[in-house]
C-alpha cells in the first residue's frame, strides 16, 4: 500500500473520531444540543461518528502494516498515528474553539513529537 494513502485514511479516521470525542462541545456552543441533552444523545451521536471513524482507521492499519505487505510497522503506524491526532485536535481547537491559544509549549511539544518520529523511523 502507498504510504500516503494509508496517511491520508488516519488523517480521515482522526478528523471522525476528534468530531466524535469534541464535537458535542462545539454543539453545545452553537445550542444544536443543549446542556440539558441526555448523555445518551451525546454518547449515540458519538459512537455514530465513531463508526464512521473505523472505516477509515482499520483499513490505513490493516493495509499500511509491514505484515500485510504496507509501508510501515507497527510501532511506526502507532506514532504516526498520534501525531496525525494531535494535529487534527490543534487545528480543530484553534478553528472551532476560538477562545483557545496556543503557546510556546505547544510548539515545543509538536518538535517533540517530530523528535519521536524521527527515531521511531531509524534502523
């Protein structure tokens, strides 16, 4: 499997899945849900979502995994995998929750994680 396609599914799978952990938050900001909507609402919705999130996940680990002939493995697939997420949580908080800021610790956290990248990939 192309290494960017199995990329390209978690970037997917995280969009999905960061909608179904934060999105009710930002429903309840607009006053789709309320606070008052049962936590049952909130969770079904969620799962929904979630659902739609393993359609994508599954196969970005199934196909991109070194045993199953993909790019990448397994603890590769794993750190790519929080990376993607962090990303998409920074860029969904910063474009749907205005009041949140990034500070320079943010940043030193990302190089961080471009650190553990970087030696997860080493020989």
């Amino acid at each position: 499997m192309n290494p960017w396609l199995t990329i390209l599914l978690l970037v997917v799978a995280n969009v999905f899945m960061t909608f179904a952990w934060y999105g009710h938050l930002k429903l309840q900001n607009m006053n789709v849900i309320t606070s008052n909507t049962p936590l049952y609402v909130v969770i079904l919705i969620s799962w929904g979502l979630a659902l739609i999130e393993y359609f994508f996940q599954v196969p970005a680990n199934k196909y991109g995994y070194t045993e199953n002939g993909g790019p990448f493995t397994l603890m590769q697939l794993k750190v790519i995998q929080e990376v993607i997420t962090l990303v998409v949580f920074t860029l969904f908080t910063v474009l749907f929750f205005r009041g949140e800021q990034l500070h320079w610790n943010h940043f030193a956290a990302f190089l961080c994680l471009i650190a553990a990248v970087y030696l997860v990939f080493l020989k």
